[in-house]
C-alpha cells in the first residue's frame, strides 16, 4: 500500500491523532508495520510524533491539544504562565506550555512543543473550562493564578516569583478567595496570601 493512500484513509478519519494500535488495526497489519509506516508519514512530515504509540497529524493537531494527550491517562489542563498568557494577564509568551494534571511532574519535548507538566492533588484539580472546537481544558484566570502561587513552593523554584499581571476585567476576586478555601492547609493558604499580597485587591 503507497503511503499517500494511507494518509488519505487517515485524513478520512478526521481526527487530530492516530496510535500505532489503531493503524494496524484499520489496515489489518501488524504493529510492527504500522509503526514503520507512522515513521515514515512522519519523516514526510505529514505525521509528528507525541510520544511512544501516539502520532498527530500535521494539518489538524494544535499545540495547546498536547497536555490532554501526554497526561493521559490521567486528566490535565492548561495552567500557569500559558493560561495567564492566554487571558491577556502577562504579556510575555512562555517558551513551553505549562499544564497542571494528576499525572507525576515531568517535562516533555514533542516537535510541536514543549510541555511542562506540574503535578496537584486530586482535591485541588479545578477550576478550567473548555476553549475552541477541540474542547482544550483551559484554567479560568482565577485558578491560573492560584496555580502559581499554589506551586511557588515547589522545589525546581520555577514559580518563586510572581509575573507582572495585568488583571482582566472579567477576573473575579471572589472566585479566586472561594478556591482558596478549598486548600485544607491553613499554612499553604497564608503561604499563597503571601504571595499574592499587593497583587489582588481582596488579598492586600
């Protein structure tokens, strides 16, 4: 089978990624094949490799779809500097997208991008809503900022200090103290109070 007509029966499928598994699957193959078949898509570059058994296809994956697909299985989002970015609260572009999921902290290079990922407790995964047709979980500017300040303490220091913020008109302080209620830890709280001191009105 030519490669162009294995690409046509994938843009036929219309969806963002493919898995080894599945080709060989569709095409009756062997994984073995299959993945030989992915590499060489990929090295035509209408393929690009997210991780071990997963592929994305050039003209539909977007970048901002990574976290959900390398925190899998467990349940990621969009957070920190990338979300602050996002709702217009920083002005610099991070040079990675930062995510905030269940899975373990760890940082990821694919072709497209590189992801940060930062780990919190399952009673601290909240607060993102879904953005644009793909449905990418994206934290609310709230959380976002609650996020760093939630990690500041971390021990790579990569969110010690506090960005230069720009608060949008649709950023609600209340939320913002809602979901600080939510941290058990009366340390961690005056801790994230601290930090934000002097930035959210609220807080000051």
């Amino acid at each position: 089978m030519q490669l162009l007509d294995v690409y046509a029966q994938l843009k036929n499928l219309k969806q963002p990624t493919i898995t080894t598994r599945e080709l060989a699957g569709l095409l009756k193959i062997k994984n073995a094949t299959a993945s030989k078949i992915l590499i060489r898509l990929s090295e035509h570059g209408l393929l690009v490799h997210l991780k071990h058994g997963l592929w994305g296809m050039t003209e539909l994956i977007d970048k901002l779809m990574l976290p959900g697909y390398l925190t899998a299985p467990f349940p990621g989002y969009i957070s920190l500097q990338s979300a602050l970015y996002y709702h217009g609260m920083i002005t610099q572009i991070p040079e990675v997208i930062y995510a905030v999921s269940l899975a373990r902290t760890k940082q990821i290079t694919t072709p497209l991008a590189t992801v940060s990922i930062h780990h919190v407790q399952a009673n601290f995964f909240f607060g993102f809503e879904t953005i644009g047709k793909h449905n990418i979980k994206m934290a609310t500017p709230e959380k976002a900022l609650l996020d760093i300040a939630y990690l500041s303490t971390a021990k790579s220091k990569l969110f010690a200090s506090l960005p230069e913020l720009e608060l949008p008109e649709i950023f609600d302080t209340v939320k913002l103290v809602d979901m600080l209620q939510k941290i058990q830890s009366k340390n961690r709280r005056s801790i994230i109070i601290k930090y934000l001191h002097g930035k959210i009105p609220m807080l000051s």
